[in-house]
C-alpha cells in the first residue's frame, strides 16, 4: 500500500505518539494507575482525576523551573 501523505506529516505522527506513550507510561509507572481501588464509580473517578492532575502538576513546575516537562526525577528531593 502506497502512502501519500508528506514525511513531515508522518513525523509529525510519530513525534506525538511518542509523547502519549510517554506520558501514559509515567502515569502507569510513577502514579500506579493500573491498582485504583474503589468501590463505586465516584470513587474510581476522583482518584483517576487526581492522579491525573498530579502528573499535570509536575510538568507544570518543570516548566516553571526550565527543565523538560517529561524529567520528573529530581522534581521532588526527600
């Protein structure tokens, strides 16, 4: 099969998805999003929400402190 679609435009592509697995394996990995314990919708819902917006939160101070949003380690120092 053919494609006829520009190489900019398929890297492009390949530069986002990249990302998204990324981002979706951080959140996997950091925030264990795999293991939400809830016992209602309600539940699994507000602790999905909030893992969510931890991650978000994190790339935020990244971009405040000039390092790369993705580059968590050292965010945080015990």
């Amino acid at each position: 099969m053919i494609d006829n679609r520009p190489a900019s435009f398929i890297q492009q592509l390949l530069s986002v998805r990249r990302l998204v697995e990324t981002v979706i394996g951080q959140v996997t990995e950091h925030f264990n999003i795999e293991k939400v314990r809830a016992r209602d919708l309600w539940q699994l819902t507000n602790r999905f929400v909030r893992k969510l917006l931890a991650h978000t939160m994190a790339v935020f101070f990244n971009h405040g402190l000039h390092r790369q949003p993705l580059q968590f380690e050292g965010l945080v120092q015990t």
